[in-house]
C-alpha cells in the first residue's frame, strides 16, 4: 500500500500542472463605447440553439462578412438555428476561444472589438502542429524579383485632419520597416500616388471598393491581397500616433493596424495566433507593434528570408507564442494520460496484494 501512495506522489505534480492551466487563459473584454459599431450583440449574451431573440440576425450579417456564415434562407431571421450554431463554433475555434457553440461572455466580447475588415476563414493551403499563418485563395505576391523594392504613395485627397501628414508617414515608415527587416523586400515612399505600388488613404463609409466602412469602433482598415496594392483605413476612427498626447479611450494605435494591413497587402492572410501581428481584432487604446514567429514564418514562406534577419535575436515570448496553444495541449493530454497510468498502478498493484 506505501508504494501505491508512492507511485501517486510521483505522478502527483504532473497532474497538478493541468489545473494551472486555466490560470493561464487570457481574459477578453467588451469594448467600453456603446457607439460602436457591434455593441448591441451585448443584448444577446447567453442565447443559444432554439432561442427567438432580436438581434440574431445581426450577428448572422457578422458571420457572413467575414467567412463563417453562408448566406442562405433563414439569413435574416432571429432564430438561432442549427447552421448558426455551427457559424458560432467555427468562429470560436478558429480565434481560439471556448467552443461551446452558444454566445456566451467571451465571444460576445471577442464579436464587439475593433477589427480588420478582410474576411477569417481563407482556407489553408497546407497544414502542421504549430502553423497558424493562411494566405489568400492561389496564394499571391508581389511577382518581382528578390530582392526589390515597392513604392507607395498617401492619397493627396483622403486623409485624416487630427495627424500631421508627417506624423503619419513617419508611422507608416516604421511599420513597413518591420517587414522589410525579415524578407528581401525593401519599401520607398513617393509622392506619385497614381504610379505607385501601394497606395494609402483614410476613407468614409461606401469608397467604392466593395468593402465600405461602418463608423466608429468596427472595421478600423483593409489592405487587399497582391498586386491590388490597396490600403484604406477608416476615418471615422480616432487614430492615434502617441497615446500620451491622444486621452481619447477610443483611440487606435494607427502604427499597430498599419503593420497589420502591409501584412495583408503582402499576401498574409489572418492568423489565429493570439499575439500575432495578423491576428484580425486590436483593442482601443491597444498597441500590437512586433511581429511573432508566425508572422514571420508566414511572410517568409512568400518570399524568403533577409539574409541579415536571425531569428534567434527574437525574444523567448516572441518564439514561444505560437507554440503556446499546442504547448498547452499536449501538457494536458499527457497530465490526463500520467493519471490513468498511476491509477492503474495503483489498481494493479491493490489487486496483485
């Protein structure tokens, strides 16, 4: 019976380790600006499969833009069904968050954050253990030969008046720094907008691309896939340079979301690692400025690496983020596995005597 107790106390920590692990979970928060674009899916928290609750519908309309939600007969009705069921655990899977098919705390709080207005679900072309990056249908990148150089342009016409234009080419220039320091491409701004390669304004609601903007708090930007060249950013949005100088609690860090969209205008899909730069949504107030291993591995499968870049000078969160999830996993499939496995010892041995 003491070696019983024994073989318990040897497995015992391994196990104990599993039940840290919803410590670890990070905690999201509804946005705090009952203008925001999505702040009425609030009224629909808790609902689930068979409830009639006005609202649904809406939340219907956000699946279908951005990719978990075809659109079909019962589109426009309130009732949550079984295909909406399956939208919201789809997009609870593919952001990392609970699956419990219901709209529970945290998808509503995921649902009403800012965010980037290119559709989640792009299917992937290939498929490993820890690989999160996706690119757009057929895969596609800026064709020249590597090393080169893209220009780009701000629209004389579109711009926002609470920035300085320099500020915001300063920023700008910073954000394409971060990729051109980990691929062979190199990024000069010039004043020929209609000639340039990428092109970049603040737009209003319907600017003729297909993809209008909704107002404060919702789709901050959108950045098309190669060679479109696109990248227009909402300017209903209280864009920020330095949130020491701009107080506003809805302000957006516009280097954040620029580095995001380059990622796009790249040929980057979005990722599903949390702290990945290409991850889709960004908090007001929130800055997300370096790129992770993903979004490196992700970019670099597109066009290979700057010979000065190594990765090793990343940080050990930088590397560890993309593993995190699997990490988890695996810790507790194998926590759950040294249980059973003491347990019948245990067993084994409590019969045997």
């Amino acid at each position: 019976m003491f070696f019983s107790f024994f073989l318990l106390f040897l497995f015992y920590p391994t196990c104990f380790q599993a039940r840290r692990t919803p410590l670890e979970t990070t905690t999201i928060t509804t946005v705090d600006h009952h203008n925001s674009t999505w702040h009425e899916f609030e009224n629909l928290l808790d609902t689930s499969k068979g409830s009639h609750v006005s609202g649904i519908s809406e939340v219907k309309k956000y699946l279908q833009r951005f990719g978990y939600l075809k659109f079909s007969n019962t589109s426009s009705s309130d009732k949550f069904d079984n295909e909406f069921e399956v939208a919201v655990t789809r997009y609870q899977r593919k952001l990392g968050l609970t699956v419990t098919g219901n709209l529970d705390y945290e998808t509503i709080s995921q649902m009403t954050l800012p965010r980037c207005g290119m559709r989640d679900t792009l299917p992937p072309l290939k498929f490993h253990a820890i690989q999160h990056y996706n690119y757009f249908k057929g895969k596609p990148r800026w064709s020249r030969a590597i090393p080169t150089t893209l220009t780009y342009a701000f629209s004389p016409n579109y711009i926002v008046s609470n920035l300085k234009l320099s500020d915001i080419k300063v920023t700008f220039r910073q954000a394409f720094s971060r990729w051109s320091a980990v691929i062979p491409l190199n990024f000069t701004e010039t004043e020929d907008y209609g000639f340039s390669d990428i092109k970049i304004g603040f737009y209003s609601g319907d600017h003729d691309d297909g993809e209008p903007f909704d107002g404060v708090l919702g789709v901050l930007a959108h950045g098309f896939s190669p060679e479109s060249g696109k990248l227009h950013l909402d300017a209903a949005e209280t864009w920020a340079v330095d949130f020491e100088s701009e107080k506003s609690g809805v302000a957006i860090d516009l280097e954040s979301v620029a580095t995001h969209e380059i990622g796009h205008v790249l040929g980057l899909a979005h990722s599903f690692v949390k702290e990945s730069v290409m991850y889709p949504s960004l908090k007001p107030r929130e800055k997300k400025l370096d790129l992770k291993v993903d979004d490196i591995e992700g970019i670099q499968e597109l066009y290979g690496s700057n010979p000065k870049f190594n990765m090793e000078s990343l940080s050990q969160s930088d590397t560890s983020s993309s593993n995190n999830g699997v990490d988890s996993k695996i810790e507790q499939r194998l926590s759950r596995l040294s249980l059973i496995v003491a347990m019948l010892l245990i067993m084994f041995i409590t019969f045997d005597a």
